[in-house]
C-alpha cells in the first residue's frame, strides 16, 4: 500500500471513529451517567470523552509517531498558555459576550446554569482536559496533518479539517451552529499558522477556556 492510500485510509477510519466514539459518549451520557456517584461521574465523563480520538490515538502508537508529529511542542510553554489564553478571551468576547450585550442571549445559551463554585472549576477542567485536549487532538492535530500530507497544502488542512470540526457537532444543535463551529475551528487553524507560540497546546487552552467562559458569562447575564 502507497503512502497517499494509507493517508486515505487514516483519515476516514478516524472520521468514522470519532462519529462513532461521540454517539458512544452521548449513549453514555444519557442512559448511565446519572445512575453512578458524583466523584465517579465526574471521573469517568472525561474518560469517556477520550473514546472520541481512540482510533488516531491507537494509530499513532502503532506507527511509532510522536505528539511533536501533529503539533505538540515542549518549546516555551508558559507563552504557549497564554496565547491560548489570549486567543480565548478574544473569542469568548467577540462569539459570546457581544451576543448577550446584543441581546441574543439564546445564540449561546449552552443551558449550564451553576450554583456552587466547584461546578464552575470542574467545567473549566472538564472542557480543557476532555472536549479540547480530545477535539484539537484530532481536528487540528491528526487530521489537519494528514490531509495537509495528502494535498500538500496548509490551506486544503485548514478548510478540511474546519469543515469537518463544524459537521461533527451534528448532534449539537441546527445548521447555524455547525457553521458558527466551523468558523470557530477556522480560526483556531489561522491561529496556529500565523501566531508566534501558538501550538496545539495553545488551542487546547483556548478551546477549553472558550466552552468554559460560555457558562461564566451565562451565568453573569442571567
């Protein structure tokens, strides 16, 4: 088998398994979730959330390949935070705050309304450590780089792998969301092209911290 079919093969297997590894985290989520305690809910929700990238992960250990390969770096690591950070804040202000101040509230309302402080902390590590570290592992990471392999382009990586960020959230919600989550996986891609600093690590923080200030500034409207 030739590299360019191998690639081909990568990328759909890892397609279908994380379709099949988000219907495996809702089925999770709905039908057990609820019926165990509460310490090993919130264990096992960002256990779980890992079956999403299983299959790149198992092909990456299986090639030998390493997280540097798809855009991990040990280079400079308090500024690749706070990139993350700043690209996060500039998200959340212009995707979610801007929408409250506007009055269109109901663009963003995620429906995590929160009491307790703990709640707010576990959101804030449920969203960097399960959703982000698991969808920019395998949006920007493994399938930007193997579609960026494939056509030989950083433009076909970036377009490829939004669009294919935005239309896995088909069970999230309707067509304006897939798109609004489409651009949001545009942006992250951009960013990591042409920021100084900006690396995987860097868009894990800005995803996590960005789904996460949705339920703060929720909560600050309401």
């Amino acid at each position: 088998m030739n590299e360019r079919k191998r690639i081909i093969i990568h990328i759909v297997i890892t397609i279908i398994g994380a379709i099949a590894g988000l219907f495996g985290v809702n089925a999770f989520n709905q039908y057990i979730l609820m019926n165990i305690p509460i310490v090993w809910r919130m264990v096992l929700m960002i256990a779980v959330y890992f079956l999403i990238a299983l299959v790149p992960v198992c092909i990456m250990i299986f090639r030998k390949e390493k997280l540097s390969d798809y855009g991990f770096s040990k280079e400079k690591l308090g500024y690749q935070v706070l990139t993350g950070i700043a690209i996060a804040l500039c998200m959340s202000f212009v995707f979610t705050v801007i929408p409250h101040l506007a009055g269109k509230s109901d663009w963003v309302n995620n429906q995590h309304q929160y009491i307790y402080l703990w709640q707010f902390i576990y959101d804030f590590v449920y969203d960097i450590i399960a959703v982000a570290l698991v969808e920019e592992f395998v949006f920007r990471g493994f399938l930007y780089k193997k579609i960026e392999l494939l056509f030989g382009s950083s433009l076909y990586a970036i377009l490829g792998s939004s669009i294919l960020f935005g239309l896995f959230h088909f069970l999230g919600g309707n067509i304006v969301q897939l798109i609004v989550t489409g651009i949001l996986g545009l942006i992250l891609c951009i960013c990591k092209e042409k920021i100084k600093n900006c690396t995987l690590l860097s868009l894990v923080i800005a995803h996590g911290v960005y789904d996460a200030l949705i339920t703060v500034w929720l909560n600050v409207f309401h």
